[in-house]
C-alpha cells in the first residue's frame, strides 16, 4: 500500500527571544495563526492540533479553544523533549496517511524568560532529594548544563575531542547567526573570545551553550497533493525515524559517545530513499556545542570519533564550508525552540527563502531533535518538490 505523502505547507511564527508580556499559550495561538496565514489556509480548515510546549507547562488542550477550532479529528498534547518537534511532523503525517485527519497543526511554545529573570535562572526549580534525581544531585549534577557536561567529559576522554574543537563549532553558527535576522545573537566570535567566556560547567564555557527564549513555532502538515495547491512552496516529509535510547544510567558504556542518530538517522534515511551523500543541509539540535559534534559523528557525516578534528578543519563549517550545518545559527546563536529551531530553519531553507544565507543546493536536508541527556531522538528527512 503506498503511503500517501505529506508535506509541510505553512510556517508560522510569534516574535521569538527576549520577548515579554506574553504567556506559552498566547505565544501558540500566535503562531499556528500565522502558519496558517502562511498557508493561506482558514483556521477553520484545520482539523488536527498537535501541541507541545519547554518544562512551563503554559500550553495544553485549551489551545483549542485559544483558537477557536471546533470539532478537530486529531488533538493532543506530546512531549518528547528536544526530540518533539520532528515527532509531531512524523504523527502528523501518519494520521493524513491513515485519513484521521487533513490538516494538521504542530505548535511548540514556551516561556521561560521575565524581564526580571535572566536565562540562567529561567529553568530554576526546586528538586526532590529522591530517587534518580537524588542520585544525580548527590554527584553533583543539577542541570541540564552538569548532565551534558558528564557527556562532553566522557567524549574528551575517550576521543581526545578537546574545547578547540567546540571552539570551532560555536564560531561556525555565530558566522551563519550574522546572517539570520531572527537571530538573537548576530555579533560575529572568534576562537578567543569562546576561550574568554566564562565557565558554566567544565568543560563548557558560555559559548558551549545554548540560549534560553521566549516564543513559538507553528506548522501546518497536509498531503502533498493538497500543499501543491496552496502558495507556499511544498517541502516534503520524505522519511522519519525515532529512538530512545534511555537515561545514561542504563547505557552504561555507551554514555556520552553514542546517541540515538546512530539507529534514528539510518533508519529515516532508508525510508526517504536516500543516502548521506544526497543530503545538502543539515540541522542538527545543538543544546550544546559537543551535542552537535556527537550527533554528526552518529549520523556519519564526520567519523565516529575524529569528529573534533574533523569538523575543526579549516573550509569545514560555516558560510561556504564544505558541511552546511545549522545554517541558521542553531541554538547556540540564533533562538532555543527546542526541536523546531532545527525544523524551523529546513523549512526556510527548502523553500528558499534564507535570504543572504541560503544554501544553493538544498534538495535533501536532514533534521534532528535530541531529547532530555541524549535519552530521545527523532530524525527527518526533507525535500524539495
């Protein structure tokens, strides 16, 4: 039985960064309004919704409601961390394929940030002494920042990777962040000034990290007959892939070396017919420098475990690199949407709307989304029409 392909037809944005006054759930129903305008397409049309928000918890079911949308075939809310957004294009396509529904929406929101607290302290709570996360704070490790950090050690000192080797990494996407007008850090970097930034949590500097947003990302999914119809450009939804590999305490020897790119992306790949060589573009989620080193090395673009030097080679990233990676700025400089920085990014690329940074050839572009400590990941493949 052929599968009925799905594309992604609207793209919809709120104002994303430092933005304040609004809640995740304003954030929402501003952006899958304006997908939907982008698709040129009436709320009224659709009859999916699919939504996600950061740890908030600010948007749920009540979306629906925001928006006024009546008598949907498809509602729900999913979380799979920074793996979601990628998730929510493969749901969305399997319930057009299987005729749930026509039109879908995927949103993903979040407000962590007030004028009056700053990105260190956005996702501050109070943790339980208890059971696996006692375990961590008993060691030490308390954040997202001293989990990753245990990964990125682990790598250095299996593979020899070393913080030139992230250095090379951070000042690649700030090159292609200078490009980015949605991008909330534009001022290009060097490998000095990575080494002069302050440290978060060895061996992360603040330029190993990603930045912390407000604001929201909305979709429109349909078939591909349908999106053929509609103004914007089709990018289609060729394959898709999701693994979870699990906490780090049940991977044992793998922890920090080996993420879930290395089943994900094989996988999403043979389903879009496609091989690594096609692939134009790459959007990796990059909460961290070393995140975006690792899951290169997983995917195969770099080999596993000469990624550092690899990706450190003069000509390699960046503008007019070899390897079109994040060709927004990623996570680290342009804006933290969890999966949908990544996605977001393809679908400007694919439809060859990047302005002065779109690449020339971007028929095929990888996407990936990386959840909790390397616990979750999703991988898609999109193409042009």
């Amino acid at each position: 039985m052929t599968r009925t392909r799905t594309a992604i037809a609207g793209l919809g944005m709120s104002a994303l960064g430092k933005v304040y006054g609004y809640t995740a759930a304003q954030f929402a129903a501003i952006a899958v309004r304006n997908a939907a305008a982008d698709a040129g397409l009436a709320l009224g049309e659709i009859d999916g919704l699919l939504v996600s928000g950061g740890l908030s918890g600010g948007v749920g079911l009540d979306l629906q409601v925001s928006l006024g949308l009546a008598d949907l075939n498809l509602l729900t809310v999913m979380q799979g961390y920074g793996s979601t957004a990628a998730q929510m294009v493969q749901y969305a396509s399997m319930a057009i394929d299987s005729g749930t529904a026509r039109t879908v929406a995927i949103v993903w929101a979040d407000d962590p940030l007030t004028a009056d607290r700053g990105g260190a302290a956005a996702y501050a709570s109070a943790r339980l002494p208890g059971g696996w996360q006692g375990m961590l704070a008993s060691s030490g490790i308390v954040s997202a920042n001293t989990t990753y950090a245990l990964a990125a050690r682990r790598h250095m000192q299996h593979y020899g990777t070393t913080n030139d080797h992230f250095a090379a990494i951070a000042v690649a996407q700030r090159e292609w962040a200078s490009l980015n007008p949605l991008a909330q850090l534009r001022t290009p970097i060097t490998r000095e000034d990575y080494h002069a930034s302050r440290w978060i949590s060895e061996p992360f500097h603040l330029l190993d990290c990603c930045l912390v947003s407000n604001g929201a990302i909305a979709m429109i999914i349909t078939s591909l007959d349908r999106a053929r119809e509609l103004p914007q450009p089709p990018v289609e939804v060729l394959g898709w892939a999701q693994t979870h590999p699990g906490r780090g305490g049940i991977r044992n020897d793998d922890f920090g070396l080996v993420t879930g790119a290395a089943r994900s992306g094989p996988a999403a790949l043979r389903m879009a017919d496609t091989t690594l060589d096609e692939i134009d573009v790459v959007e990796v989620y990059d909460c961290y420098t070393y995140t975006a080193l690792v899951t290169l090395e997983d995917y195969g673009f770099v080999p596993k475990g000469e990624g550092g030097p690899a990706l450190a080679e003069d000509g390699m990233l960046g503008v007019g690199g070899r390897l079109k990676v994040n060709t927004g700025g990623g996570e680290l400089s342009s804006y933290y949407l969890w999966g949908m920085t990544p996605l977001s990014e393809a679908v400007i690329q694919a439809r060859g709307q990047a302005g002065e940074r779109q690449v020339e050839k971007h028929d095929r572009i990888l996407v990936s989304g990386n959840g909790g400590t390397l616990d979750h990941h999703a991988t898609l493949v999109l193409g042009t029409v």
